[in-house]
C-alpha cells in the first residue's frame, strides 16, 4: 500500500475490461404482462440461459434450463402443467421452486426428491408490475427485500408511462461507479460545475445526494436506483434497474414517474422537461443526459483497478469496497476487482 | 479378489469373485443376478435391493439417511427385513469378503 504502481499505470495490456463476477442481489427479468399463465420462454441473463414460465395459477418460476434427470433442455418443448414445469424427454415435473413433483413411470421416486427441491430456480417476486430474481452464484436465499417505491406503486398520486431500455457493453459496477464520479458530470455531461455531493454506504443500501437536493438517490444492492430529480420544487422519479446480461454486457432499464400534475400546468411541465433531460438533451438544458455522454466511455473503457485519482474525484473507492460486498468469488478474482 | 455368495430369485446359489474394492451392486449387476443397479449408485432407483444374511447385518456399516429413505419407500412394495441394504451402498473388498446376500424381489 502507499505507493503508486508506475508500471500499471504505463502498461494497459494487462488490465480487463470487465474482471467482475456476477454480482449477487435482486433483478429485473421482465415485465409481468409479457408472460401469460402457461407461458414458457427462454431468457438469457446472469451470464447464462434459464427457462422463465408462469403456472396456470399465476405463479411464476425461473429455472436452468437442463432437467436433473437427463439432461433435456426443458425450455424447447417443455410446457406448463398445473403449478410445474414438464420436462419434454419423459415428462418430469418440476414446481417453480424447482422440486420434482412427478415421475410418470417410475414406483419409487428418489429419496431426494422428497428431501429437496432438485432443479435449480431463482427465488422469484413480482413488484412493481415486473418480474423480479434473485440471483446468487451459490444459491443462497436472498439476505434483503425490495423496497416500497411509492412512485410506481401507489395507486394513485402518480403518472409517467415513460421508459426506456439501453445496451452497454460493460459490467454493472462500472455503470454504477459513475453515479459517484462527480467531476465526469463537469467534463463528460458538460454540467456547469462539479456539483456538491454526499454519499453515504449502508448495508446493501448507498445514499447519494448531489448538488444540495437537485438529485436525491438511492441503490439497492446492484440491481435497483431509484433517483428523485426536483427543480423549482417539482420532482420527478427515475427507476433504475439495470440487468447482469454477461459479465461484460448490461441491460439499463428505466422508468421515469411524476407527481400526477394537472394537465397545463407549471409543475407537469417542469417535470416533463426533467424526464426528458434524464433521458436526453432536453431543451435549454446546459448538460448532456446520460444517453448521449456515457455509453462511449462504458463500452470502450478498461477497468482500473488501482487508479490514479486526484482530489476533487468523488468517492470511487468507498464505492468499490461497497460494491464488493456482492461478489461472491475466490480470492485471485476478488483480488483483481 | 474377494467373494460373495449370492442366491438368485430363482433360487440358485452362486459365488461370485471380484476386484477388491468393488461396489456389490456393480458385481451382481454384471453376473446378471437381477440386480439392474439402473442409478449407478445413488439410492435414487432401489434396483439393488439385497437382503444380508443375519450373520452379517451387524458386520456392515449403518445405513445412510438416502439409503434408508429409499428402502423405507421400497417397503409399498416388496417385503423389508433386518437386513435389507441397497448393494450399491455396500464395496465389496477384505472385511467384506465371503458375504452371503439374496436378492429381493423387483419392486
């Protein structure tokens, strides 16, 4: 520690652009009205295929996509039977805890199949009118919920159907990190100055505040931002949730709500110029939204791990540290993050 | 080599020789006993359900937890004594040598 590495910082054939696992927490898989009761579908996401499929219930499950017994890939030509899954080789069945609730031919059924559950499933919630996962690499159960956003779930009091869904060829903590990079919002957005921020780290939890209330938001593990943009005393609400395709492709996925203001008014459209600026350029606005500005660094640049930071940069490696907390890998890997 | 002597479900009485160190399900399976041994060894199918002469219950490990689920699941249709073992949980090797065992009856 202490001393800067000069031979890192002159040589960048070494460093990767994405050494980062897939970062355990809760996801967005879809949205629930794009999955019918009976529905089977195959998603790729957290760097593999799994089989999405709603029950005739409603329930829905996310399983990998190779049935335990023989390997079939129960995504092509499986199909949904009651609450389970039906493997299309010899009709097993799986619930969307991925227990194997029927063998058709065989008298005894394995004795572990009583005891556990054999086909691996993501624990699965719907909220927020989506489908949500939790992934983690060593299948453990979720160690946190997710939180009641009054901006999408309130029945009333709020509007916005906006949305908008974006490609970047980089890990998500890279996404993140420049949430807390304040000095890039000067140089890359073209703001008018580095704005004053606050970061705070709790649990899985970060608080930012950024330019005395201009923008109020808060990450919930690396899966879901919610930030509230007020000006003028008019606030509107970006949803964030941003989905692990790979290890080196992410999927940004956002929602933009506000206060349902009455049609012609100041407020609507102060905070529809807010949305449009969250997304974009909007008009008269000084500084660039993210879509113009950030995609051409996140898809080409490499990842430091120990980088040459000055003061005046905002709390990259507080962050780091809070981030790694949803690694789960072996030391070596851990150690190139 | 180590031994085992075995009596089919017709009746006939063997004895067998195999490799020190073998599971006795695949030796039986392999001199077409009756044993089918369909899972290769993971208390999952019961094909391999023998039942130990009683000199020979106490000279065998425990059971494990899935093997005894497995016979406990066995019993709805075959008959389960004292010695009732699924062979695959069973190797064949020097302590073993000279087992006597039958096989049970298809599920």
């Amino acid at each position: 520690m202490g001393a800067i590495n000069l031979q890192q910082l002159l040589e960048s054939q070494q460093l990767e652009r994405c050494p980062f696992p897939i970062p355990a927490g809760w996801f967005h898989v879809d949205f629930s009205e794009n999955l019918a009761k009976e529905e089977i579908r195959n998603v790729y996401i957290f760097g593999q295929e799994w089989v999405l499929f709603r029950s005739e219930s409603g329930q829905v499950g996310m399983t990998d996509p190779y049935c335990p017994h023989l390997g079939a890939h129960i995504g092509h030509g499986g199909k949904v039977v009651g609450e389970n899954i039906r493997c299309p080789f010899h009709h097993w069945e799986y619930d969307t805890e991925g227990w194997c609730k029927k063998i058709p031919y065989g008298k005894v059924a394995p004795p572990i199949t009583k005891k556990q559950a054999i086909l691996r499933t993501l624990p699965v919630v719907e909220k927020y009118g989506m489908i949500w996962a939790w992934y983690h690499p060593k299948c453990e159960a979720p160690s946190w919920e997710l939180p009641y956003i009054p901006a999408i779930e309130d029945e009333s009091g709020w509007t916005g159907d906006r949305k908008g869904s974006w490609t970047a060829h980089t890990a998500i903590q890279e996404i993140a990190e420049n949430g807390v990079d304040f000095a890039h919002l000067k140089f890359l957005h073209g703001a008018e100055a580095i704005p004053p921020a606050e970061v705070n780290f709790d649990g899985h939890i970060i608080d930012i505040n950024m330019a005395n209330g201009y923008i109020v938001g808060r990450g919930y593990g690396p899966g879901l931002n919610i930030f509230e943009f007020t000006q003028n005393g008019v606030s509107a609400t970006m949803i964030s949730y941003t989905q692990p395709i790979d290890v080196d492709k992410s999927q940004m996925n956002m929602s933009f709500r506000h206060k349902d203001y009455p049609e012609g008014s100041q407020e609507l459209m102060i905070a529809k110029k807010i949305v449009d600026h969250m997304i974009g350029e909007a008009e008269g606005e000084e500084s660039a939204g993210f879509e113009s500005v950030d995609f051409i660094v996140w898809n080409h640049k490499k990842y430091r791990p120990n980088p040459l930071l000055c003061d005046g940069d905002g709390p990259v490696l507080q962050f780091r540290k809070w981030f790694k907390q949803f690694y789960v890998a072996d030391e070596d890997t851990l150690a190139k993050i | 080599m180590a031994q085992v002597h075995v009596t089919t479900r017709e009746g006939e009485v063997r004895t067998l020789e195999a490799e020190g160190g073998s599971p006795l399900m695949e030796v039986l399976r392999d001199a077409s006993t009756g044993v089918e041994g369909t899972c290769g060894g993971m208390c999952s199918c019961g094909t391999c359900h023998v039942y130990v002469v009683d000199e020979w219950v106490a000279r065998l490990p425990e059971r494990s937890e899935d093997e005894a689920m497995m016979l406990e699941a066995l019993e709805d249709f075959v008959e389960l004594r004292p010695g009732s073992r699924l062979a695959c949980q069973i190797v064949l090797d020097d302590d073993t040598s000279g087992i006597t065992v039958e096989i049970a009856p298809a599920a």
